[in-house]
C-alpha cells in the first residue's frame, strides 16, 4: 500500500496522490513529498523506488532483504537508513521491525512490511494538523525517528517488569524450574535492545553532527535530542542486563548453597548410622570363640552402648548444626 503525503510551506496540501501524480510532483522543486511504503507489492517497490526515485539498486537490495542491524548510507543526492522499531509483549516476547527511510532534498520515502506505531502516529500528526507541520523533508525524518524511539520506553519497561519477577523468583524459598530458561531468554532480550539502540545512537549521532548536508542547522538541536534519547536507553539496557547477571549469580549461589545443605545433611544421616553399623558389624563376624556371647549382660549392655553413642553423635551433630 502507497500513502503520499504532499507538503508546501509546511502545510499539507494533498495526500494518497497516484503514480502519475507523484511523478509530477517529483518535478516541482517547490514541494517537499512523503512518502510510505506500508507492506507495499513487488510492482509498487519497483514503481516507487526504481521509477519515480531511482534509488541506488543496492538500496533497494537493503529494503526488500530483512537486516539485522541498523545502517546508514550516504548517496549524494540522499541518505538512506535502516532503522529498527523494537516491541515486547509477554505472549510474543521481544520483536524487532525493521523501517528503511530515504532523506534527500524534497521528499522522504519509507518502507516497512509491517504496520509501525511510530509511522502511523505521524501520519495522524500530519493529517489533523491544519497549520505548519514541516518545513522540510529532516523534519519529517525526526518526527518519524523520533517517535520510533520514544516506542523503545514501553518495550524496555517490560523488560523491566520481567526482569523484577525473576529477582523475586530468585530470592523465593522454592525457585520456579524454569527460571533458567527465563533467565537466558531475558538476557538475551536484553542483549539484542542494547544492540539495536546502540547502532541506532551511532546514527544518530552521524546526523546530529551535521555531516549531512540534508540536515539543515536549525534541525541539529533536535537529533542531538534524539542521540542523547538513544544514549539514556542503552545506559538503562546495560543497567538491566548488570541487574539481570547479578540475579543470575545469586541463583547459582542460592542453588549451590541449597546442595551444599542437602550433602551435609545426608552426611550426618550417615554419620549418625555409624554406631549402629559398627556394633553390628563385629556381631556379624560370627567368630566361634566369643567371650560376649556366653556373658548373660551382654546383649543388654550392647544394646545400652549402642543407644548411647547413637544418641551421642546425634546431639554432637545438632550441636554443629549438621541436623
């Protein structure tokens, strides 16, 4: 699916326009054009991204092939970059898609196979407003980086969520079995959002540093915003990846604590069978010349003696906390 969104001054004039329109309108330089790729067919990318743009072909390449990282390109006459949108859900779990963004002189052109908050919450932001919306084409390409990245505060705040019930799962009495595979899966959240934001802020760095001629200088403040954005995210991933290894530690403290327990444990159960087996043992040998055996006492005190140091090593044992 095509949208198109046709600004002048600022304002927007016109939308959704044809292929023969946005051809025309390719051709006024007075305007400045948007437009979005939303899960477009093979024949629109060819339209719009070969004919009416003739973008690099190795930018194409980029757009209709899934990348794992995010990049940014610089072709002269445009900048293309391939950002990623990031969401969280318990049932779904963590899930990355990507947006590829044109930035030249008069037109920014998106695309993206899936729907994006971040590009619909522009479009609405463009469509109700009556009065200036954008002057320019760096402009639009904050808005959309812009509120891709505020989208990254709820993902991470899951994260977080999951993250406070494995340290309550941690510290618990009776651990869940599948804590470690919580633990993994977490982590590993939480490594792919730090890599995402982390390339993601090297952009946005590039862009905020004005080495881009198609980032006017009045613009620069509000990328600088965006970097410094990126920057608090990464620092809070890497807080929660720390938060996240110190709990993992624990678990393994707490699991090797609760063995060390149970050894000792079974020690001194073995330890406290010892009179027992011993006496039994020298019985067991059925010597045939055996003073005990004729001593009418003898089974009695035996079985005294017996108790006795049965009794003995377990008061020992609770004495050393062993029992």
């Amino acid at each position: 699916m095509i949208h198109s969104f046709i600004f002048s001054e600022g304002r927007l004039i016109s939308r959704d326009l044809e292929i023969e329109g946005l051809r025309l309108v390719r051709a006024d330089k007075g305007l400045v054009v948007w437009v979005d790729l939303d899960n477009p067919t093979d024949g629109e990318v060819r339209q719009i991204l070969e004919e009416v743009y003739q973008f690099h072909p190795l930018a194409i390449e980029d757009c209709v092939t899934p990348s794992s990282l995010p990049k940014v390109e610089d072709y002269e006459d445009y900048l293309f970059m391939v950002m990623h949108a990031v969401d969280f859900s318990r049932e779904g779990k963590f899930s990355s898609t990507e947006l590829d963004l044109f930035l030249g002189k008069e037109f920014v052109v998106t695309y993206h196979r899936s729907p994006l908050v971040s590009v619909q919450s522009t479009i609405e932001r463009c469509a109700r407003t009556t009065g200036v919306v954008a002057r320019g084409p760096d402009r639009i390409a904050h808005f959309l980086l812009d509120a891709l990245v505020d989208n990254f505060t709820p993902a991470l705040n899951e994260l977080r969520l999951e993250l406070e019930e494995i340290e309550v799962a941690v510290l618990a009495q009776s651990s869940d079995k599948r804590l470690v595979a919580n633990l993994l899966q977490v982590r590993g959240d939480y490594l792919q959002f730090r890599e995402i934001v982390r390339s993601q802020r090297d952009i946005a760095e590039r862009l905020a540093r004005g080495d881009s001629k198609l980032v006017r200088a009045s613009l620069l403040p509000y990328y600088r915003d965006l970097r410094d954005n990126l920057a608090r995210l990464e620092t809070a991933a890497a807080n929660g990846n720390d938060r996240l290894m110190i709990a993992f530690d624990i678990f393994l403290n707490k699991a090797a604590f609760e063995t060390n327990e149970g050894i000792k444990v079974l020690t001194a159960l073995t330890a406290l069978t010892v009179p027992p087996l011993l006496v039994g043992t020298w019985y067991g040998m059925n010597f045939h010349r055996m003073p005990e055996l004729d001593s009418p006492i003898a089974y009695p005190l035996i079985t005294v003696a017996t108790i006795a140091t049965t009794a003995f090593m377990w008061w020992y044992l609770k004495r050393k906390r062993l029992l």
